[in-house]
C-alpha cells in the first residue's frame, strides 16, 4: 500500500473511530477546566505527547521505533503510572508542579486585589473583621486555583499515552508507514508521516478545545475554581474534577493498556475498509500540495482567534 502525507492524516484522523478514541474525550476533559488562554496550550502540550511517541517509529523504525513498538504495552503502564501520581497531586492541589509553568503577571494581578482590601482595613476599622475574612478567602481562593491548575506536564503524559495506544490500533494506514521507515525505505519520509499521523489524531481534540473556547464553556459557573477541601487540603472543584479524570484515565491505561477491551465506533474490518479506501484516494494528492494546505489551515485558524480575541478586548 502507497501511502502519502495527506494519506497518512486522515488515517490518523480515523483513529477517532478506533478503541483508543476512548481516551479522547475523557483527555480532553481532564484539562479543559483550565482558563481560556491556558486551553490552547494544553492542546498542544497534549499534541506534542503525540509527536514525541509516534514519530520516532517513523524516523527510526528499524532501531529506536521498533524497541518503542515491541515495549509500547511496557511504556503505556509507566505512562499510566504517573499520569495517577499527577492527578493526585492536582486533585489535593499540592505545590510544586504547578508553579512552574503559572503565567506570569497573574501574581500582580492578585497583588493589587490584596492591597485594596487590605487599605480598605485600615480606612475604616469598624469592617476590619469582615474585610480579613475576604483577605482570608482570596489568598485561598487564589493559592488553591494557582496549585490545582493543570500541569502541562501531566497532559504531555496523556498524550504519550494516547500515542502508544495508537500503536495498538494500528490498521493497514499505519502497517504501511512502518513498513515504509523499516524495509528499505526512507526513515525520513517514514517520520514525517508518522507527524502527519499524530496530527490527524490530534485534530479532534483541537477543534474541541476551539469550540470549547468559542463558546466560553469554561465560564460556566459549575466549572469556576470555587475553593473546596479535600483530605484538608485547600482545592478547586474543578481541579478535583480534573485531578479524578486524570487518575481514572491512568487507570485505564494500566489495565487496558490503552488500546485492547475499550469501545469502538467501528469494527476492525470496516476501519481496514475505510483506511483501504483512503489511501486508494490520497494517493493523487501531491505532498507538497498538502502540506501547503494544511500550513495554509493553521494560519487562518490563528488568524481567525486573533480577530476575535481583539474584538472582545
């Protein structure tokens, strides 16, 4: 089987019907409590997972992609491993992880907040009490949004562990490719398919994350950081959320291995057929042209969410 780059992301993109599919949404979901300017952001740390698992069984099929390949069920369970570790952490809102990777200027922000309240106080003693009390709720409030932010860290993991589990979805797309980078082949050309294949996988996920942005979900009140305790740590709700999702897709990951006893939209053999047919029809398509096309896409989406983002500002 011929196979091409516009070839090798749809049949990326049909993974979306595959038993892997499972960990989409559940990973999506995992980190979209996170603030609009973050959600993005986690996408593509999520993606970047996807890359640094699959690519290299392109690139280095025959040393290096195909010891990945052979542990790939080895890989999956240490991924899954600590994606549980991380999401305790997030979910009891330990610091450390999070800080890394806050964003800079919101401590200003936060600053000022202390500053007027606490003047406040000193203007008119009388609401002392009541104003410390709010001191007290915004330092919490703020501590625990800061530690239950979810950690880019542990949304790389589950993109690597989506990666791997695609391996375990493999139909003949992916068998192609391989084969390409193993027997005689070109490593090189192999690699950049396996990209091309990542980001097929990746793409239903982004245009969740834009949807999910578009529409200002993550504003909706039941998904705010409102400050809760768990085990008498100071948390959010939907940090505790997110923390739980990721321990139960930890979970899966271990036992399942990713791939093997989750749902499927499609049967294997209607996914071989479909993945057939793509590549019967892709194989007109220039690389070039695709590649063309596909940058072409990606600038008018960031065209298109800096036209909106000035409008709102």
């Amino acid at each position: 089987m011929s196979i091409n780059f516009a070839g090798a992301y749809l049949g990326g993109l049909l993974t979306l019907f595959a038993p892997c599919a499972a960990l989409i949404l559940p990973s999506f979901f995992a980190y979209a409590f996170a603030d609009r300017r973050t959600l993005i952001s986690r996408t593509l740390w999520f993606t970047l997972g996807l890359l640094i698992s699959l690519t290299p069984l392109g690139f280095l099929a025959g040393s290096f992609g195909a010891l990945i390949q052979s542990y790939g069920t080895t890989l999956t369970l240490i991924i899954g491993a600590l994606v549980i570790v991380m999401g305790v952490w997030q979910a009891l809102a330990l610091p450390g992880f999070s800080q890394w990777f806050k964003r800079s200027g919101s401590g200003g922000r936060g600053g000022r907040g202390r500053l007027s309240t606490r003047s406040a106080v000193t203007q008119n003693p009388q609401v002392g009490l009541v104003a410390d009390v709010k001191l007290g709720v915004l330092r919490d409030t703020e501590t625990a949004a800061a530690n239950s932010a979810t950690n880019p860290l542990a949304v790389f993991g589950l993109g690597v562990g989506y990666g791997l589990a695609g391996v375990g979805c493999s139909g003949p797309i992916l068998g192609a490719m391989l084969a390409l980078a193993s027997f005689g082949g070109s490593p090189i050309m192999g690699g950049f398919l396996m990209a091309f294949y990542a980001l097929g996988m990746a793409t239903p996920i982004f245009l969740l994350a834009l949807l999910w942005e578009r529409f200002r979900l993550g504003e909706r009140g039941w998904l705010k950081p409102t400050p809760i305790r768990v085990l008498g740590r100071a948390t959010t709700r939907g940090g505790l959320i997110s923390g739980i999702i990721f321990i139960l897709l930890g979970v899966v990951l271990i036992i399942t291995g990713g791939h093997s006893a989750l749902p499927a939209l499609l049967s294997p053999t209607t996914q071989v057929q479909w993945e057939q047919t793509i590549a019967s029809v892709t194989n007109a398509v220039p690389p070039a042209l695709f590649v063309a096309l596909f940058v072409a896409l990606i600038a008018l989406i960031w065209v298109w969410r800096r036209t909106v983002r000035d409008r709102e500002e």
